[in-house]
C-alpha cells in the first residue's frame, strides 16, 4: 500500500554546511555548523594533498584540529564531509590573517 498515492513524497533534509573563516593569527581549528545531515568524520586537504583525517561533529556544530603554523592565506583549503563512510560534499575553508 503506498499511503502518497496521491501526495508528494516528503523531501529528506537537505544538508547545509557552514564554515567558518580560519584565521592564521588566532585559530587552530576549523570550526562551523551543519544541519539537515549526519556528519562523522571529515578530511582536510590542503592544495590539493589530503593532510589529515579526522573531526569532531556534535549536536550540530563541527571542529577539526589544524594546529599552529598549518595553514597559510596562499593555501588552498577544502574539507570533504563524510557520513556513513560515504563522501557527502566538499567545501572550501576561507583563510585569513590579522
């Protein structure tokens, strides 16, 4: 029995991810928000080289640990969003300095 015969089948969320600038002077992690989705693990790659893996995702809000001296505002930074072991999106991270 198909109960949206005659209805539209409801949407699943759509995932939307936020995130937030990194500053080179100040910040060691990259953090932002995500909602719509079920995020565990994300990796960083920084001009066009996968540097690590890793991330901490909770309740909504996401961090992952970059360190001091990582990065640079020459860099080019993505990170990939994966869920399930699949990969969801990638993402360009914004790098600034004081």
């Amino acid at each position: 029995m198909n109960i949206f015969k005659n209805q539209q089948r409801p949407k699943p969320p759509q995932l939307e991810i936020q995130i937030n600038d990194y500053n080179v002077s100040n910040d060691q992690q990259i953090s932002g928000f995500y909602t719509g989705g079920v995020l565990e693990q994300a990796k960083l790659i920084v001009n066009s080289a996968v540097l690590s893996t890793g991330g901490d995702f909770d309740n909504g809000n996401f961090t992952y640990w970059v360190g001091v001296n990582v990065l640079t505002t020459s860099d080019t930074v993505q990170l990939e969003f994966y869920s399930g072991g699949s990969l969801v999106t990638t993402k360009e991270v914004n790098i600034t300095e004081d």
